[in-house]
C-alpha cells in the first residue's frame, strides 16, 4: 500500500468516528466512535514517524502512540463509570438524559 491510501484510509477512519459521534445517542457508541478517531490519530502517527527516516522520531512516533493507547483506555474507564451511575438512577443510557448527573 502507498502512503497516499494509507493516509485516506486514516482521514476516513477519523470521518467515521466524527459521524457517530454526531449522529449517535448511546453513550455506547460514542465511545466507539471515539476510539476510532484515536486509532486514525495512531495510524497517522506511526506513519508519518516512519516516513522520517530517523531513529529517534520513529521512537517519539512509538511514545506518541503509546500515550495514545493509554489516554483512549482511561477514556473507556471514565465512560463506563458514567454509564453505571445512570443506570443507578434509573434513567437509563443515553446521552440526552446525561444532565441528571449534575452534582
């Protein structure tokens, strides 16, 4: 694969998760969407980092990556604690009733 399609590859992985954010009401899927956004970050991160040529911006690219990975992780981790607490009080999963959580 050329770098070209590869980058068209990102930039529509990136659409698609811009969409169902937009478009989406669970909190579910926005959350999915949203991890889509960030592996078309990685994707373009990692090749523009190996399009440099030197080891130490491939090495910043992997770290870049690496930050990447944790922040979607710890994203999921908040989001699924959010999603328990509505679900606690009852109202169910979607982000239109979310302003319940006001506190």
């Amino acid at each position: 694969m050329t770098l070209g399609l590869l980058q068209l590859l990102a930039f529509w992985m990136f659409a698609c998760g811009v969409a169902g954010v937009v478009i989406r009401r669970s909190p579910l899927a926005v959350f999915m969407s949203i991890e889509l956004m960030l592996n078309a970050a990685n994707l373009l991160i990692v090749l523009g980092s190996g399009n440099a040529g030197m080891e130490a911006a491939a090495s910043a690219g992997l770290a870049a990556v690496f930050i990447l990975i944790a922040l979607g992780a710890a994203e999921v981790a908040v989001g699924l604690a959010v999603m328990m607490a509505m679900f606690r009080e009852g109202k169910g999963a979607s982000l239109d009733q979310a302003t319940g959580l006001k506190g």
